[in-house]
C-alpha cells in the first residue's frame, strides 16, 4: 500500500515527537507499505545521514518549508527582549505551522496524484489545536493519535508563578479557540478515523464528528529501547535513587516532586533523585530545592543523548513524573522499558501508560497542591520502604513497555479497512 504521511516532527535518533514521527516511518516500511513523508528540511540532515547507514528503499521524503521570512530567525528581530519570548513562541508557532501544513498540502497534491498514494495519515504535530488539511486531498484521511485537550486542573494552579498562570491561560484560551476553528472542523469531517491520545483530547473534538474518535496512544518503542539486561536485581547497597527526564517548565510538575521528596528526606538519609533537562524554568527549580533544603540530594545534568540515557534508567530504581498535561509521555515508556516503575499524576498521556502492576498514579482532579505533594510523598516512601513491591513493580513496568512496541501501536490500524470502508461509503 501506497501512504503519505504527513511528519512535521519526524528525526531519528529522538526522543518525543520526531521520535515518534520516525518510528511510524520504520513501522510501515516494515509492515511493507511504501511511504511518502513530507517533513521539514530541518530534519534532512539527520534522515540522510541514517539512511546513508541504513537505506530505506521504499521510503520518500518530501522536505518543505514556509519561506524565512515568517520563520522565528526572522520574526525573533522584532521581539529582542527575554521577558515574554515564550509566551510569544506560543501565540506565534500556532499560526505558523497552520501556514505550513495548508502549502504542504498543496506541495503534494501532485504526488498523490502521479503515485496514486492510496491513504494520507497526519502523526506529528500530534495537537488538536493544530490544523491539517491532508484531508483535501481526496483520498482517505486519517487524524492522530492526536492530544491536545489535556488541561491543568484550576485547583494545582495555585502554586504557578504569574508567568505560568498566563500561560495556562493561552492554552485554555487556544483549545476554546481550537473547539470553535472551522479549519480544524473541516479537518475532522474529513478524516476516516481521528485517533485521539486521551479522553480528554476526545472531549475537545465537537459532539457530531466524536463517532469518529479512538482512544490510542500516540507512543511507540524500538526492541532496542528495551532493557537486556535484568536490572530488577541492583545491588542494596547504596540509596535508592528516583529519576525525573524531561524540560525544565513550570506545567511538568518539577516544583509539586520537589516538594513530596523534601519531605521524603526529612525521614530518609538513604534516597537521591537525578534531573535531567534543559528549559526556562532551571534555575528556579535549583532555588527551589536550595530553600526545601534538598540541593545534597540532588544530581541535575543537562540533556543527554538518547543512546546515553539507557545507562541512566538502569543507575535508578524510580521514575517521578508528576506532569500537568503531558499528551503523551515517551520518557515514561522508555523507562519502564527499563525497569523503572513510575509515579505519576492521574493527568493526560501517562496516567493512561501506567497501571497498578507498573507503578503509582496519584488522583490530582479536585485536589489542591499540598494534598496532591502529601500523596506524592506517600507514594514515594512506599514504594522505598517496600522492597517487594518495587521489584513487583519493576517487573510489571518492563511488561507494560513491551505492549508499546512499535508492531503493537500500528498492528491495530488496519489500513485496508479504513480505505474499504470509505469506498464503500462513497460508493
């Protein structure tokens, strides 16, 4: 089968959405499809430097972009200044990648024409909030996994700085925006199918196209992503170490973790956590822990490289992650696959990745930020305390991981179906 997909993110040797974009692309070459992959050239030079390794014979990449003129480099010089950049990268990317993905649509109406491509399917940027408009392309159109809907609960909002107040306020204000946007409508009424990552993406789609709708997580790992090496037996010696990876950014929690693992301390010399990340919000969080009295027990590195970061999961026995309104999630697949049970908030994407046989989900709906801190301590000092149940854990977490194998994500799109169907509706 002939299929375009439409990839903005997509970059081997990633994490996050080009991961993801990448991995959809090896899958259906793998399933034996022949694909087509329109992608910004941003990403040309990592996709050729691995097929120059790795040659992908039927795969075909499609690289375009909007002119620079309206790019960040170019729009950047009018906005000098530091404060409010990322509130301006916000307002600003949205119309932008709306721009890119209706001229991409018109960059490859030819080629779904002369190659007769049979399916267009959009995967990244996995957002509702976002337009595509594949769908005009007159062949059957597939939507996601796509988030989007995920909100932060009013109640833990108490504890956000001004900045993050206002940016939470952007995002309600762009999924209202995202709920009324006829584009976006048009996009649903065309799709086959919309796959969406949560219910609460679900929920954002308007009542006449959510028939359409699938719950599917928009996750996926390679076997190489998977531990060999049993790391449920690590020596007693030594502390027992939790593991946050992710950015550094007020709505993923850092500041609510902080907090449960201060108190952790109080009763425990014998426990360490590592964070590792990059964002705006760094040097608040190294604060942050100064004054909860806990910089001793900490270990903060910079980003590291994918390839790096599986020595890392096998050096610590938790992963925290105590996340606003993650989507998705990836780093909690890949450290599950690695043997680490997970606590998390009951929030978007990772509360549906995590179970009761892999890790902890603390419930955060009504609840105010010392309530939920005091279940993130209390979910912490169990699983310390309780060495059977963390090997029990870890265990059920390389288990979960597995059933997020990239063949496992994709095996239940049955792209024949779909097509089958359409045709059979417009017949």
């Amino acid at each position: 089968m002939k299929i375009l997909l439409s990839a903005y993110a997509c970059k081997p040797g990633e994490g996050s959405e080009p991961g993801i974009g990448w991995g959809w692309v090896q899958q259906l070459l793998l399933n034996n499809h022949e694909v087509w992959v329109i992608t910004p050239r941003r990403n040309r030079r990592a996709i050729e430097e691995k097929l120059a390794i790795t040659p992908l014979e039927k795969a075909h990449f499609i690289y375009f972009d909007l002119p620079r003129l309206i790019g960040w480099s170019s729009i950047s010089r009018i906005w000098p200044f530091k404060f409010g950049e990322h509130l301006f990268w916000q307002i600003w990317h949205y119309p932008y990648h709306y721009f890119w993905q209706l001229f991409a649509y018109k960059n490859v109406k030819h080629i779904v024409s002369a190659e007769k491509i049979d399916v267009v399917h959009h995967v990244t940027y996995a957002t509702l909030a976002r337009s595509s408009f594949m769908g005009e392309l007159g062949i059957p159109f597939i939507l996601g996994p796509v988030g989007g809907g995920e909100r932060a609960p009013f109640r833990i909002r108490k504890f956000m700085s001004v900045r993050g107040w206002l940016l939470e306020l952007v995002r309600d204000i762009s999924i209202l925006v995202g709920m009324a946007n006829p584009f976006i409508w048009r996009g649903y009424s065309k799709a086959s199918i919309i796959y969406a990552t949560t219910w609460q993406s679900k929920m954002i789609v308007p009542k006449r196209y959510r028939n359409k709708v699938v719950i599917k997580s928009q996750l996926g790992i390679d076997d190489s992503t998977l531990s060999t090496i049993d790391s449920v037996n690590r020596s007693d010696v030594g502390p027992i170490r939790f593991l946050y990876v992710g950015r550094f950014i007020y709505w993923k929690g850092i500041e609510l973790g902080l907090r449960a693992f201060a108190e952790l301390c109080k009763e425990l010399d014998n426990v360490e956590m590592t964070l590792i990340g990059r964002g705006p919000d760094e040097q608040k969080l190294r604060e942050f822990a100064e004054r909860l009295g806990v910089s001793r027990n900490i270990n903060w590195k910079s980003w590291v490289k994918q390839s790096e970061l599986k020595s890392i999961y096998l050096n610590h026995d938790v992963f925290l992650f105590p996340s606003l309104h993650d989507s998705g999630g990836l780093a909690v697949i890949e450290a599950m696959a690695n043997y680490l049970p997970v606590i998390c908030l009951g929030l978007g994407g990772p509360a549906t990745s995590v179970n009761n046989n892999c890790g902890t989900i603390v419930d955060a709906d009504e609840k105010d930020p010392d309530e939920i801190v005091d279940e993130l301590f209390q979910a912490m000092r169990d699983i310390v305390a309780n060495k059977d149940k963390r090997i029990r854990l870890s265990l059920g977490a390389y288990k979960r991981a597995k059933e997020f194998r990239w063949p496992a994500v994709i095996s239940d799109i049955n792209y024949d179906t779909i097509i089958n169907s359409v045709d059979r509706l417009s017949s």
